[in-house]
C-alpha cells in the first residue's frame, strides 16, 4: 500500500531503526511518494533491508530540496543525526514540466523545436542544483539518484480510481500551443529532453565516482503501457524502476559505503 501518511513513514521508521536496520535517508518528489499506489521508496522498503527516514513530497522540485546551502544542509543533519547508511535522491521531473512554458517551438525537426537558451537555463540550474548536493553530502554518505525513461507526451492527467484528479497534463498542452502536434515529433522531442538529463547525471557521476551513483532507467519502462501519464509509470512500471534501484543499491551503493567503513 502507499504510505503518504507523514505519520505512518515515521512510526515504520522508529519501529525499524529500534530494531536496528541500517538507516536510509530519502528526499525526492512523487517517484518516491505517489499517493495512489505504491511508489519507489514503498516498494524498497517492503524489501525489509533498512530503516528509511523519508523526507519526500510530492511536486517538490530539485530547486526547492537541494537549491541552496541551507536546503542541503538541513538534508545533511538528518542524515548524521541518524548516522544513515547512504542517501536516496529524486528528482527534475517537476522542474522540468514547470520549465516547459516557453521551452518549445514549432520549428521543423526535433532539435529545433527545443529554445536552446531556455533549455540550457533549466539544465544548467539542474547540474547546477545536484552537483551542490554531490559537493555538500557526498563526502559523508554515498548518494543515488536515477533519471527517467523515454515517455510519450500525452493528454492525460493524474487519476485516482479512474477519476482526473486536474493535476497535469504538463508537457503536451505546451507543445501543442505552439503548434506541435505530430505525436510523433512530440516524442522525439520529449526524448531529446530525458537523454540531456541523464547525460547530466552520467557526466556527474564520472566526476564524482565514490559519492555519486546515477541509475540509468531507459529501455526500463514500455511506452506503451509502462506509463500512467507523462511523468508517472503505472503500478507496474514503479515496480520495474524499483527493481532496477535496489539492483543498484547492492551492486553500487554497498561498495561504496563499504569502501568508507574500512577506509
């Protein structure tokens, strides 16, 4: 079941770290804290490994987290008042989509449809953004943060029980009131936009090898059913981009705490 309840995140967390489970701090946006099935850090958590202090909520941006040196360091001192294992980090998503009015243009191919200035301020912030994460945290606890997969812009919106619920669509309307409108093309563009994040984070992580871990998730998903709307995977796909994080929790992120504790 999702646990959006503050209250119950926080009984699950005591009970476990009363019964010593290795503590996991995790901050991020609706990945980690869906509200209408369970999400990434649920899905985790069910794996009975740690203890996970979540500090997540949904719509949060990566500005709004880790954006300034009083963000991060608020982030960092529930991560040494719990003496945690590693950190768990998500997010663009929403600083994207609130970026996508102005992004766009009808301009012939896929790379000219992008404004390269508003393209580069927005990618730009967010290296921006998770390198002073990497900067600040990284020296006390490894982090790992993943990218997104490949998705179709579309006219759908966050349901609950089948019902809109009015929140998005966020990346189609925006293409579309600039005249793009080839599904097609919407998609090629929308690519375009998830291989510049993550070549961020690849580059990130090339940089930063003992405090940096970036989970790659493309080909994770399929487009055509792995997607409740543009920025949300089904139940399914979260348990498909859940797997593929523990899969990089153990074969990563141990080593990396490892190689601390016998440094």
């Amino acid at each position: 079941m999702p646990r959006y309840r503050q209250s119950e995140r926080w009984a699950r967390f005591r009970k476990r770290r009363d019964a010593r489970f290795p503590v996991v701090v995790s901050e991020g946006d609706s990945w980690f804290s869906h509200e209408f099935f369970p999400n990434i850090i649920d899905l985790i958590e069910d794996a009975d490994t740690f203890a996970h202090l979540r500090l997540e909520m949904s719509g949060d941006t990566v500005e709004n987290m880790v954006g300034t040196e009083r963000a991060r360091s608020h982030l960092l001192a529930s991560i040494e008042d719990e003496k945690a294992l590693f950190l768990l980090f998500s997010g663009g998503g929403n600083d994207i989509q609130q970026a996508a009015e102005g992004l766009f243009r009808m301009d012939g191919q896929a790379e000219e449809c992008i404004v390269a200035e508003r393209a580069d301020a927005l990618f730009g912030g967010l290296r921006e953004h998770y390198e002073g994460l990497i900067r600040q945290i990284g020296p006390h606890v490894p982090i790992l943060a993943h990218g997104y997969d490949y998705f179709r812009p579309g006219p759908e919106g966050v349901r609950m029980l089948g019902v809109e619920t009015g929140i998005g669509p966020w990346i189609h309307p925006e293409m579309e009131s600039v005249g793009i409108e080839d599904p097609d093309l919407q998609t090629e563009i929308a690519a375009l936009l998830v291989k510049r994040f993550n070549d961020d984070l690849d580059l990130l992580q090339r940089r930063y090898p003992d405090d940096f871990v970036y989970a790659d998730l493309r080909e994770t998903l399929d487009p055509s059913q792995d997607w409740e709307n543009e920025i949300h995977p089904t139940r399914e796909g979260f348990e498909k981009v859940a797997a593929k994080i523990l899969e990089e929790i153990h074969s990563r992120v141990k080593p990396l705490v490892i190689k601390r504790v016998e440094a």
